[in-house]
C-alpha cells in the first residue's frame, strides 16, 4: 500500500489574493484535507482566489469533486476560481471531463493574479 500524503499551504488572513498552495496526492484518502482547507479561505466579492497546483503529483475523481465545489463556492460568493500550475496530465482530465470551461487554468501563479488583476 502506497502512503499517499497531501500539503496545503494557507494564505495570510490578510491576503488580498488569497493563493492556496496544494502538494502532493490528491484522492480519496487526502481530499478532505484540501476541502478542510478551503473552508477556512475567504473568497473575495470582485475578486479570486488561486489554488497552486504546481507541487501535486496526483488528482483522482475526489479531488476534482472538491475543486468543483470551491468553484461553486467561489461563484456563489461572487468570486473567480483560478488554478495555476497544473501538470499536463491534470489538465488533459480537465479538457475529456468538460471543466476547462468552468475553470481558469493558467500556467504559473503570478499569470493567474495578472488575470485577476485585468478584471
């Protein structure tokens, strides 16, 4: 058995993009970690938040499930969503599922709060 371990790096209180770092694994056994996670992160109205996921190594279905619900969460407090970092493999599942259409893939973090920054 294969000892999967997920890290997620808070931003500041006092962030105003708010980046949540992810590292790591992220499946059936380390989303609710992210999830845990994300329901301690502001989303700003007129704003985004970026989830960095430059350091993980592995999404499954579970994972994805909790980065639709903080797009949810995210719109419904009048708010952008942006993933910066993720690996082609990443990207590719995102593309066959049809959720490149909901979310704002960009390739680094600081492309993603430039984004943010011309909105």
């Amino acid at each position: 058995m294969t000892d999967r371990t997920l890290a997620v790096t808070l931003p500041p209180a006092d962030a105003e993009i708010p980046v949540v770092g992810v590292a790591g694994d992220l499946d059936y056994h380390t989303a609710s970690e992210l999830r845990k996670a994300l329901e301690t992160v502001s989303f700003p109205a007129g704003s985004g938040v970026v989830i960095d996921l430059s350091g993980l190594a592995f999404c499954d279905s579970t994972g994805i499930t909790v980065l639709i619900a903080a797009y949810r969460r995210a719109q419904a407090a009048g708010s952008a969503l942006l993933l910066a970092g993720a690996n082609a493999d990443l990207v590719q599942v995102l593309r066959i599922i049809g959720l490149e259409e909901i979310f704002s893939l960009h390739p680094t973090v600081d492309d993603a709060i430039g984004a943010l920054n011309q909105s």
